[in-house]
C-alpha cells in the first residue's frame, strides 16, 4: 500500500500544479515539498494538496485526481480527515449534502449516513446550509457551500 501511495501523491501533485504545467517535466523539487499530505483508514487514502476550494471546487479537484470528496464513514476515516484539518488550521468540506427533506443529510450518491460527528445541535438547517464542513475539533457543522475550506479528497 505505501508503494501505491507514493505513486498517488506524485498523481496529486502534479494534478495541483499550474495549469500550465506540461506532463513530461515533473520537478522533482515539487516531490520534496511534499510531506504530510496522505493518510490512510479504512482501506481508504485521504490526500489534500494543502489548497483551498468551495464544495463544488473541491468536489472537481478531487474528481480530477482520480478521487472523491472525503467522506468519513467510521471514527478512523473522521481521525483521517482531521490530520489535515489540524495541521492546516482550517475548515474541510465533507462529501455529504442536505437531501431533498430541509435538515436532513445524505452522501454525495443519495446513501444515508451510516457514521456521523455532527458538533452539538448541528445540524442546525439554517438558511442555505446544505454542505457539510469539519471544524478542527473533527466535529461537523452545516455550512453554505461557497466558503474556501481545505481540500481534501478520499481514493
């Protein structure tokens, strides 16, 4: 597995670059900055690039990468996802949004949501809070989506 994570983080790297970046000259520079930046849970590998996004920004730079928002199914997986959090010092978007029912939340794909860490009295349902961030105590909140928070993406 860590052979296949090195091999992911060159992939994300590079997909965070410039978009003038040219495929065939990979700076190897770009490699030695990179520290931190993978854990691992749940059979899962939860990446970021250290970047900032809206939700429908992150959820297409994940897309990009191969990958998916993240989206914390256990404890383990939510510990994942804080590491960057933490480290960071910032706010994440959470691939969980508001169904159809006002103040009821849903992943990406319609499932309901088997595991959750919503902070005290969240969600609250507030206005247009249909996404869902992750405060640096690695509890949930609802949010508006057009916020930058950290992106983090799960493959």
């Amino acid at each position: 597995l860590q052979f296949y994570s090195i091999l992911f983080y060159i992939f994300f790297t590079v997909l965070s670059m410039s978009e003038n970046f040219q495929m065939g000259l990979f700076p190897s520079l770009a490699v030695l900055r990179l520290n931190k930046m993978i854990t691992e849970s749940g059979g899962k590998i939860f990446a970021t690039n250290g970047k900032k996004a809206d939700f429908d920004g992150t959820v297409e730079k994940c897309k990009e990468a191969g990958g998916s928002i993240a989206t914390p199914k256990s404890p383990g997986e939510n510990d994942a996802i804080l590491y960057f959090v933490k480290y960071f010092n910032t706010y994440a978007y959470l691939g969980i949004k508001q169904s159809l029912i006002p103040g009821r939340f849903q992943l990406l794909n319609g499932a309901q949501l088997s595991y959750t860490n919503w902070y005290s009295n969240e969600p609250s349902g507030k206005g247009q809070e249909e996404c869902v961030e992750m405060y640096t105590d690695g509890t949930w909140n609802d949010k508006i989506c057009n916020k930058n928070h950290l992106i983090v993406c799960q493959f």
